[in-house]
C-alpha cells in the first residue's frame, strides 16, 4: 500500500507543468555552509525541491516556482519593485539565512521578484498561488496588483490570482517583513544572534511556492479522522460550500469504501475489515474526493486510534487500545546547509529513516512546523509524532503577542488534524511565552479532542508556571540525573520529554567548532559517551515499572 501511494506521488512528478525559469538579473551562488550535508553539493536552481509538496491533498496540475529569484533587502514593505530588476540572486525555498539560498545573510525586510507564464491549457480555470510556509507577515503583488497578505510562519497558504493574470510573461513579487528579535509571532528557536540551544533565524520563503488550476468550485481541505470503533473514515472536505461530494477510499488500487454527501459536512465512509495503522505496521489506505463540478484530488490516511486508560492501574496512553511505550528523539528539525528547509526530500526522509533503524518509534518536533512532505514520510515510516507549538520569544514578548499564537496555533491544528502519525499536540515548552496554560488547553481540545493535549513539555523546570491540571500529560525534563520522575495521576499520563543531552567533539563534524554544547561535560570519546548512554537508558527502563513512565524523548 504504501508503495503505491509513492508510486501515485511519482507520476504527478513525471506529469507535472516544468518549471518555469525565472528572469533575474543576478545569478544564485551559493554560499559556503560551516558544516555540509551528504545532499548539500546536490542543490541546484534545476532540482530545488521538485516533489509535489502536499501530498496529503495532490493534483495532477501543478507548476513549481522553486528556483532562482530575484532578491532585495529592504526598509519596509511600502514600494514593491513592480517591473524593476532585483539585484541578487536567491534560490526558493531555502530561508536568507542559509548557505543554499545564496544571500547567508538576515534582513527584517526583503523583496523577492521572478517572473511565470500560466500553461495554455489551464485557461478557463482559476489559477492558485501557494505558499508551504513564509517567516512571517507576507505581501503579494501579481502584475502590479496586491492579491493578497498572510501573517505566521509555519502554515501554508493560498490566493487565487486569477483576476491579475495576463496573457504571456507574468510578474510575481513577494514582500517579507520577519524581524525575529523581541517579536510579536511565534519564532521557536530562531534568533537574530544565535548561541547555545537557541539558532539560526529562517526569514522570508522557506518552503516550496507552486501554481496550480482549480476549477471555481474546489476542494481546500481534506480532514480526515480515522474511526476504528465503527470501522470508518469520518471525512470533512474542505472547500466551497454546499457542493456534492463523493468521496472513496481505496486499497491496492481497489475501492473498499464509498460515500457522498457535501462540502462542509461530516462523511462516514466504511472501512471494512480495517487494517490498522501502528509503528509495526504503518499502513495507508489512498483517498480519492471529487466535486459533482468536476474538481477532485486525492490523498492517504492511516486507520489508528488514540486514547488513554489504566493499565495495570498506571495511567497509560494507548496506540489502537493498547499500551505502547514511546521511545523518541528530539527533533529539532535543523540543517547546517539549509537551516530550517532539509537540502533535498531524499535528506528529509533519511533523517526519519534513520530515526526508526536506530529503534525509536516516535519523534518530537520541537518547535517547528515541518512541511508536509515530512509528516507524509512520517506516516509512511509509523513514526509516533509530538507536535509542539512554536514558542514566542520568552524573554521580549511583544504586545499582540498572545493573540498571534493562538491565531497560529488554531491554524496550524487545522492543517494537520488529518495527519496519521501525529499523536499529541505540546503547546508550550518548559514555559517559554506561557501563560493561561489551562485555557489554551481547552482552546486546543476544541480544535482537535482526537490526541493527548500536553500542556506544558517540562512543566517542572525553568520559566513554566504553575501546572493547571487539565492536560493529559505530566512531562519531566530530567538529562542527566533520571532516578526519579513525577508519577502519573488518575487522569493523566507520565512522560519524559526530554533527557540524556550527551555531547563529545567530532573533528570535522562540528558547526563551530570548539564551542559544543551538551548537558553536562563533553566525553572525550565514543567509549566514554556510550557507557554513560547506556547507563542512563537503563535508568529510564526501570522509571516505567517503578514510576509508571510512558514515554521518554532522548535529547540531542
């Protein structure tokens, strides 16, 4: 199964519109990185990011903008340089600051500038432009018209460019406002001046920008809940309203269950005889929903359950109504070369890979928002997901601050309900900008009442607040010394979000070299690091039977 859902992903590759190069007045050069990837020689303005890059939602149409553009910083965002050549060359989607975007450099405000031309056979169509994700307020003018703005860094969006188009070369201008320091929006890691736990800021465009023809009525969305106890997909299709939807789930290329109904609407399509989804076994039925007017996409999803209940009488979190310890890393989600955006796909899947063939079955990604390519090898692999919130700045919190989170954070959850291997959501972290954690836990089990809410990862250490007691999660941050963690209670799970923070030097391997960090001394060597590894680990093994542990997240 999950061999044909590549397979379906390869032939939109081999069909989709070519690229169109972009007019630029300054070649991209790329920049040296401090530390190189085994991909990073592979990036060229021919193959940046080509793969269809929301597999959870496909058409068979679509044109990639990735490539060279035109580059500018900038006081502000007030004159967009509507037919002016941009000086510098920058390869999308990989952010400013990174070697691979050729600019390796930050500006709180910049201009990006290319030019397109929409294929013939898309006329009569809408044209949408769509953004993966852009760090952080987004301005874009098509053909000297503004057609839309967009705020947040880490959820993609959309406008439908139509009424701005023209026939032959078209324009395409995007202004990015992203200041990262003391700001008002979720930034996660990502600082202006980088040191020790906190990183490299990703500003303007950093995931894939692509063109694609929708018909007037057209489906936005697919949020897809797996139902295990009634043996069904509950579907919701996204898009314009009131239109005739039928919807199809298909195994092996075979239909299995079928279902019509509306836009908007909740769909119960049956699954019968369902094969579930787990990290043993991460299987993906196809999905195909088509509008009575003619739009239709496909996508996958996992039939799995959630839960928790006592076990043992041990509150204990449950993966297809059993117990399952989550034995995970934390996933930063950063790269040497292309900081935020992995240097190719092929990176971005081996870095799962790889996660999985060392034993682990579960993966914290901490503080970021990946594309959705990585939650799709994620579900393919069955890696268990944590998906934190990206924290605002802890320290200079912004006024408008808590209204931006939230704004995001609702955002965010809508994009990803439908994604298989996510299995809690983790608003704050060691409660960095936390505040009113009870109600934003409660805002959270709104959106999404299907996964673990995590209050607070580290609720038991640095800035956090007093624990609310309503989430489903008492998480310690314990690295070195784990002997003890806080015992579950009869509501709520015990985890281990973060330990171990082992570190020696590598020669070679260091991105600045001499200044290592680790929680705790360097070990002088592989030997050394091992034992104290190994010693640690056999700590947390005992914390599930004598503390009632359900997971722990082994820190880089």
């Amino acid at each position: 199964m999950a061999r044909r859902v590549l397979g379906v992903l390869v032939g939109i590759l081999i069909t989709a519109t070519t690229v169109v190069p972009a007019a630029h007045a300054a070649e991209w050069v790329p920049k040296a990185p401090p530390l190189t990837t085994p991909w990073t020689d592979q990036v060229s303005p021919a193959n940046a990011l080509p793969e269809y890059p929301r597999p959870q939602l496909v058409r068979t149409e679509w044109q990639n903008l990735n490539g060279v553009w035109e580059f500018a910083g900038a006081p502000n965002l007030n004159t967009p340089p509507i037919g002016r050549p941009l000086a510098e060359g920058v390869l999308v989607p990989y952010p400013i600051e990174s070697a691979l975007s050729g600019i390796k450099r930050h500006e709180d405000n910049m201009f990006y500038r290319r030019t397109f031309t929409v294929p013939p056979t898309w006329n009569g169509r809408n044209i949408k432009l769509n953004f993966g994700a852009v760090t952080w307020e987004t301005r874009v003018w098509v053909n000297g018209r503004q057609v839309g703005t967009h705020t947040g860094g880490y959820d993609a969006f959309s406008f439908d460019i139509t009424s701005a188009l023209t026939t032959g070369a078209n324009e395409i201008i995007v202004g990015v406002n992203s200041p990262v320091d003391g700001s008002r929006y979720p930034i996660g890691k990502q600082r202006r001046n980088p040191d020790g736990i906190f990183y490299t800021a990703a500003s303007g465009i950093w995931q894939t920008v692509w063109l694609e023809p929708v018909r007037s009525a057209n489906i936005t969305r697919l949020d897809t809940t797996p139902n295990v106890p009634a043996g069904a997909l509950d579907l919701v299709v996204q898009g314009t309203a009131g239109q005739s939807v039928t919807a199809e789930v298909l195994s092996g290329g075979q239909v299995v269950g079928r279902q019509t109904g509306t836009t908007g609407s909740s769909l119960r399509i049956p699954v019968p005889n369902a094969r579930l989804w787990s990290p043993d076994d991460p299987f993906l039925y196809d999905l195909k929903v088509t509008l009575a007017d003619g739009d239709s996409v496909t996508g996958y999803f996992g039939m799995r359950s959630l839960g928790k209940a006592m076990v043992g009488g041990v509150m204990r979190p449950l993966l297809n109504g059993k117990f399952v310890f989550q034995q995970g890393t934390l996933d930063q989600g950063y790269w040497p070369d292309g900081i935020y955006t992995a240097p190719t796909d092929e990176a971005l899947r081996w870095d799962l890979e790889r996660q999985k063939a060392l034993g682990f079955n579960m993966v914290r990604k901490h503080i970021k928002v990946e594309p959705a390519r990585w939650f799709y090898h994620a579900d393919k692999l069955g890696l268990l997901v944590w998906q934190d919130m990206p924290s605002v700045d802890a320290v200079n919190e912004a006024p408008n601050s808590h209204a931006n989170y939230e704004s995001e954070l609702r955002r965010i959850i809508d994009q990803l309900k439908g994604i298989t291997s996510i299995v809690q959501w983790v608003p704050f972290n060691e409660g960095w900008g936390e505040y009113e954690a009870g109600r934003i836990v409660n805002l959270v089990r709104g959106i999404d009442n299907t996964r673990l809410i995590n209050h607070n990862s580290g609720s038991n250490c640095c800035l956090s607040d007093p624990d609310p007691g309503n989430g489903d999660v008492i998480d310690d941050h314990s690295y070195q010394i784990t002997t003890a963690n806080r015992l579950p209670d009869n509501n709520r799970v015990a985890m281990l979000g973060e330990f171990g923070g082992l570190g020696r030097r590598v020669v070679g391997h260091e991105y600045e070299p001499g200044r290592g960090f680790a929680y705790g001394a360097l070990y002088p060597d592989e030997q050394s690091l091992t034992k104290r590894y190994e010693e640690i680990v056999k700590q947390v093994a005992r914390l599930i039977h004598t503390r009632g542990l359900s997971a722990s997240l082994y820190t880089e």
